[in-house]
C-alpha cells in the first residue's frame, strides 16, 4: 500500500492535525443518483472527521464523524471494503485502502433492533395465537362438529385413521401390520360384544381388530373402530378382563371421543407444519400418530368411559373389578420395561380409577366369565 | 458494463456452515440471520460495473415477519382444514377431496407470498447507493398467475409461454431502480424458440408409447392374467442376446433416456425462458443483456446436486464409522437385528435430543453442500452472462422512497416458498 502523501507524518513530534489517505481507486456514492464520483481522503483528528472531498462535484464534500462510520458485514471478495455513516444510512463510501480503516474505532459496532416493542407484541401474538387454536379454538370446533359428522363419514375417518395407524408402526416402506384373522378368536371377540350389548349389524356397529405387536394398549377410533394389540391379549389372565377393556374402548365410542379427537388432529396438524417446516413435518405426524394411540383423552372422558364399562359389565354378570385387574396388570408389568407407552399407564390418576373400579364391584354378588374356558383359550390364540 | 462476479467458494462455505451450526443450535431462529448473511455475501459478489450489489435486509424485520404470518395463516390453515375435513368425510366420506381443497386453498396465498417476497428482496437492495423496488400488486399478481394457470391447463401447455411471458411481464413492468421503470419488451411468441427440446422430448415420449400400445404391443392381446404376462418376459429374459429384437420387452428400458430428456426440456426452457426475456428488458437509456447458457445450468445442476450428495454420503459413512469403532460391533449388528436398543439406557428425552440433532445436522450438511456447489456456480454463471449494454441512462436516475414493509418475507417463509437463497 503506498504511504500517505503527507510528509509531516516522518517528522517526529505531535501528530499532525491532518492527516491525508489515498483516494485513488475509491469511490463515493451520495446516494441519490448512481454515478460514481472520485474522492480525496483527509482525517481531521482534532473534530474526529473524515473529510471526503468530491472535486468532480458541485459539493465540495462531506464530512463523516469517525466514530459513527460503520463497514458492511459479510461482503465477497478480499479487496476494498464499504462504508456507511449512520448521519446519512444512503451514501456509500466503497474504499480500495485499508489503511485509513485504523482511525475509525467503532467499524464493527451493531445497531440495536429497532421496535422491540412491536416484535415481543408481535411474538406474543404469534404464541399466543398459536396457544388458542390448538389448546382452545380446534377442539371447541372438533367437540362440535363430532356431534353432526354422519356415521358413514365416521367411518371412513376411522378407517383412514386405521390405515394411517398400521402404515406409521410398520415403518415406511414396510406392508402395514398385518391384523389377525384367526376365525375361532375373532368369533370370541364377537361374543363379548354382544354379551356387552354392544351395538350389532347397524351402521354404527362395533368392529373389533386385533393387530399383531407386542404393545400392551388398545384404542378406539372413530365410525366404531375398537383396536386391540396383541400384547394386550397376552398380558390379560381371564377373559373378563379383556371384556373390560373393550367395554371401556366401547364406551369411548359411544361418547364419540375418538372423532373428536381425529376431527382436533385434522385441525392441528397443519399449524404445527407450517411452524416447523418441512423436514420436521413427517416427525409431526409421527408424534401425532402416536398421540392417537396413546390417547391422552381429557380426565372427564376417561372416566365417562369407565363408568360405561362398569354399566356394561354389570349388565353382562361380570366384575366391574375387572377393569381394575388389568390396569393393575398393566401397572406392574409395565412399570418395570421403560419406553413401553400406553394410556392406561401414562394416566396419573390410574391407582384412583383401580379403586374405583374395585368399588364399583358389590361386595356380596358372585359374578361370572364372560366366555367360557375354551372361547378364552381360542382368543389367545387369535394371532396365531 | 460488465458484472463481475468476486466470491470464493471456500469462503461461502465457511460463512454457510458457521451460521448453518447456529441455525440448529437455536432450534431454526437463527434462520433469519443465516438468510440474511448469505444474501448480504451474495449480493455483494455480483457486482454490475465493479461495484457490488447490497442487500440491506434485516433479520429482525424478518423474525418480525414470520409472526405475524403465523399468527395469519394458523387461523386460516388450521380453522379451514378443520371445517375442510368435517364436509369431506361428512358429504364424500374421504379424505381426499378434503386435502385437494385444502391444497387448491393455498395456491393464490402461494403466488400472492411469491409476489410479496419479491417486492421485499426488491425493495432491500441496493446497487451504487440507489435502491430497487417493485410496486404494490401481490393480489393483482396471485389472480393473474391463476387464471394464466388454468389456461394452461386447459389447454394442455400448449400456453405455457404465454403464462411465462405474461407473469414475467407483471412483474418487471412494476420493477424499479430508483426513478427508473424496467420495461418487458418483446411478444410472448418468442419464448417458443426455448420449448425445442422439451417439445422434441414428448415427441420421443408420445412415439415410444404409440410403439408399445398400438404398434407391436407389449403385452400381447390374448395374454389373460398377469402371471401369463410375466411369464412372457421370462421367457424373453432368457433370450438376452436379442436385445436388437425390437419386439422385446427390452425397449422398456428407452423410456429412461426419454424421461431425461424431458428433465432437460424442462431445465433448458427455464433458462433459455430467462435468457431471452433478459434480452428484451429495458429501461430508459439501459439496456439488458443475457448470454445464459441453459446446457451449463443443467451441468451445474446435475454436477452440483452429485458432488454435494457423495460428499454428504461419505460424511454420513464417516459418523457410521466412528460410532462403529465407538461401540464395537456386536452393538451395531444387535441394533440392526433389533435385539437391543443402543440409546435403551438414556433417558427418553436424551436419545430423542440425540436422534433430532444428528437429523437436523445431516438438513444443515445437505444445505451447506447445496450452497457450495449449486447456488454458487449458479448464481456466478447467471451473474457473468448479464451486461448492461447501454448505460446512458443511469445518470438520470435518481433515489426512491423506502418501501416500509412489516411483514418482510413471513408468508412465504411460512409456506416454505423462500427456500431458493
């Protein structure tokens, strides 16, 4: 870089009070029209100006204050640099040697963000917003809309929903999981159905699925979709118990939770995609299939649905304390293999709803099964 | 006037991968600035005449943006897909019809961010001082761009130059330096001489099918089951040398070569579309010129999108690697024959920490890569080509208010429209 052109620079004694830089190569633009114009480079160090004289121009020049002279961020390229000065944020001043830069002692100081304010309202907003329709709004609506989807819609929901299910736990690219057709226990299925008076060849029917894993859980769906695990067959020590469970999933049915819940899902599944984007929105629907299954329906229908299954059951001459058996099962064998999920356990308030169940049961009646020995045997068998 | 073009690629790279690893350390906000950065460094390396282009955006006015489309488009998106699914499972009893029409919903919000978007680019950057705008019209430009579509449709993209030269000429006639209008000159006829390959290519297409339908069909008409079909090419498949029998199974195989030279037409009259309404811009006084070559774009593309990928699967190889020497290999080859699980012992939250963090690295590595070896080259050749060829102009031009915009780019952030740069 050649040396300034200012020779009372070499002699030794106070610094001068002027100082001149090399113009040559440099350019300034007054930001208003895009003519580029010659400069000529000067430093007052007594008024801390750099003093850029025009001598193409009708201006004379300007003057930029040193310590508001700021140089533009991440800029390509290794040579020359650009600068602003915040007494005028359009002029430009585009520099070819850096020597000049050491006067300037604040180039690469940031600007605080302008209307804090109206960004944290604006945020607030945004959250806020975000809050009410999931929390609030969607499922007000979904609550209402489930009363008046007719059944034939309920059920091709369910069945989407089903299909969605069994796709998400296979895997992609995987067949669904396969559902188990053995005749002699599905027949068992049935049988407790009608011993629960469930709902029979309507159109708001009860369908029973027994899908082959291991997951100790089963979940209803809308149009009368009745899920059950395989796991959940194999863990059951009487066949009241499994009763039990399907006269609570019943119950869910009959109080339309499941479309309630789907309806809700439908609704929150395109807000969560547009605030995370599109590489995040197939986890999305992971977590929201999870979500169905898991069904963290609110308290109040969980125990709505209790009370069906303790109706029900009585009807049917079987314990209501059933349905405390096997959430204590479920309680205890699952307390001990972590990651396994099921509703029944994640409930918090599940040691109150056993004793409820065991209260529900008179203390002097005898009850009975509701098959037989060899039908339940058949049931276990209904995967095979 | 020349437009040189200054940046390194190591350097892009750094700037990318920096600000990328900030980006994932704060869950995506630090996306305003990483967007803001890499056009501040790209704009800065094109540089008309030697004096770079400046983008003066602001990531806080685009954070800004992004809430207030949120809190916009959740009502709109989640309310209506809400009311959406109830008819279509109530009246139709499927999803389908419910997802179409909540696709066909976004579609003008779509155009109507994409116009928006371009105003705020427009409107936040500079060249020697003098700033760029385009005019108000999103709605305006979202109406057009549907109807042009539905022309195009309808009449089976015979139009689609028309809808090209029609929607580009909104655009540019609405676009400013300064004081100064960019006029879109020329017919929108002219943009057939860029459908040559893409129209040889369905050509090709159209013959290949008409051989294997009409001509000698490929699945004989007394064939009966699917298994007698397949019988059929069994049989052929043990005829390998005959491969020059035109009546064979094998000429499946041309439909490959087809299908990429559909790719080709498609890419060469994108270009080739921007190469010639270049040519016919023009301001007063300044005149636009493009020498795009739309061969090299597909080049950039085919080598650019490669490079980047092998060296992403070679990155992903590497990590396998180590984890491999880390664990040992019985750890490995249980986890993959399901007998354990290898983050079993971590609290569940951790190993989902885990799992998130390695996918988000491999999305930031991926849109590295990208920058590295396809916006870049590109964004160098597309710069290099242009010229202003007359610049008499320019000295006429003079400053333009600013165009104050609150929602910056939030709509089309939302609706991942912005993903280009």
């Amino acid at each position: 870089m050649s040396m300034p052109p200012d020779l009372e620079s070499h002699v030794a004694g106070p610094r001068p009070m002027r100082q001149l830089f090399s113009g040559i190569d440099s350019t300034y633009f007054d930001g208003d029209t895009p003519v580029p114009q010659t400069v000529t480079l000067m430093v007052d160090h007594a008024a801390q100006v750099l003093e850029i004289g025009l001598p193409g121009s009708a201006v004379a020049g300007v003057c930029w204050s040193l310590d508001e002279i700021r140089q533009l961020e991440d800029t390509a390229g290794q040579e020359g640099v650009i600068l602003r000065w915040m007494g005028d944020p359009l002029a430009r001043l585009h520099l070819a040697d850096p020597y000049i830069l050491q006067h300037m002692p604040h180039l690469k100081r940031g600007a605080p963000p302008k209307g804090r304010g109206r960004l944290a309202a604006w945020a607030f907003a945004a959250v806020a917003g975000v809050a009410f329709q999931i929390g609030v709004l969607v499922p007000l609506l979904a609550d209402r809309l489930a009363e008046f989807i007719p059944p034939a819609g309920e059920r091709a929901l369910g069945e989407a929903t089903f299909g969605q299910i069994r796709q998400a736990l296979a895997g992609t690219g995987l067949p669904p999981l396969p559902i188990c057709e053995n005749q002699d226990g599905l027949a068992v299925l049935e049988e407790m159905l009608v011993g629960l008076e469930a709902e029979r060849g309507t159109d708001a029917a009860i369908k029973v699925f027994v899908l082959d894993h291991e997951m100790i859980n089963a979940f209803a769906l809308p149009g009368g979709y009745v899920v059950f695990f395989r796991g959940m067959i194999d863990a059951a020590q009487s066949p009241n118990e499994i009763a039990a469970v399907l006269a609570h999933e019943v119950g869910h049915v009959e109080n339309r939770d499941p479309t309630r819940h789907a309806l809700r899902s439908a609704g929150s599944i395109g807000i969560l995609g547009l605030l995370l984007g599109d590489f995040a929105g197939g986890a999305v629907v992971l977590f929201l299939t999870e979500q169905l299954i898991s069904a963290n329906y609110a308290q109040s229908a969980e125990s709505g649905a209790d009370e069906f299954a303790f109706a029900a059951l009585e009807a049917a001459d079987v314990t209501p304390a059933a349905l405390g058996d096997i959430f204590e099962r479920l309680r205890d064998k699952v307390g001990d293999t972590d990651g396994v999920m099921s509703h029944f356990v994640s409930h918090p308030t599940l040691t109150s709803r056993i004793n409820r169940a065991r209260s529900a049961a008179r203390a002097d009646a005898a009850y009975g099964d509701i098959v037989s020995d060899e039908s339940w045997s058949a049931l276990k068998r209904v995967c095979d | 006037m020349d437009v040189w073009f200054v940046g390194g690629r190591s350097a892009l790279f750094w700037l990318a991968l920096k600000s990328g690893f900030w980006t994932v350390l704060t869950l995506g906000f630090y996306r305003f600035w990483m967007k803001t950065r890499l056009r501040r460094w790209y704009w800065s390396s094109i540089r008309p005449g030697g004096h770079p282009l400046e983008y003066v955006g602001d990531p806080w006015e685009k954070l800004l943006g992004f809430f207030i489309a949120v809190v916009i488009l959740t009502f709109y998106i989640g309310i209506v897909n809400l009311a959406l699914m109830f008819v279509s499972f109530s009246v139709f009893q499927s999803s389908f019809i419910g997802y179409f029409s909540s696709f066909l919903g976004v579609i003008p919000i779509w155009f109507y961010a994409q116009y928006r978007a371009r105003r705020y680019v427009l409107g936040r950057t500079r060249w020697r001082g003098v700033r760029f705008g385009l005019e108000k019209g999103a709605w305006g430009y979202a109406w057009r761009a549907l109807l042009h579509w539905v022309i195009t449709i309808c009449t089976l993209g015979l139009l689609w130059p028309r809808m090209t030269f029609y929607l580009e000429k909104y655009k540019t006639d609405r676009t400013y330096f300064g004081s100064a209008t960019l006029m879109q000159g020329g017919r929108w006829t002219m943009l057939y001489r860029a459908t040559g390959p893409f129209a040889l290519a369905v050509g090709l297409a159209a013959l290949l099918v008409f051989w294997l339908v009409w001509l000698e069909p490929l699945v004989p008409q007394g064939a009966k089951s699917f298994e007698e079909v397949v019988g059929g090419f069994e049989a052929d498949i043990d005829l390998m040398f005959d491969i020059l029998d035109w009546q064979r199974p094998f000429r499946l195989f041309l439909i490959l070569p087809v299908l990429l030279m559909m790719i080709y037409g498609a890419v060469h009259y994108r270009f080739a579309s921007k190469r010639i309404l270049a040519n016919h811009k023009h301001s007063a006084g300044v005149q636009l010129n493009s020498s795009l070559n739309a061969l090299r774009v597909s080049m950039i593309y085919v080598l650019g999108t490669t490079i980047a990928y092998a060296i992403l699967v070679v990155g992903i190889m590497a990590i396998a690697g180590v984890a491999f020497a880390l664990m040992g290999s019985e750890a490995l080859v249980q986890s993959q024959l399901g007998t354990s699980d290898p983050l079993g012992d971590l609290p569940r939250w951790l190993s989902i920490g885990v799992l998130a963090a390695l996918y988000l690295s491999v999305f930031l590595f991926w849109g590295v890569l990208h920058h590295a070896f396809v916006t870049y080259p590109l964004m160098r050749h597309m710069a290099l080509t242009l010229s202003l060829l007359n610049v008499a102009g320019l000295a006429q031009v003079s400053q333009r208010a600013r165009d104050e915009f609150a929602e910056a780019e939030g709509f089309a952030e939302a609706l991942d429209l912005g993903a280009a740069i």
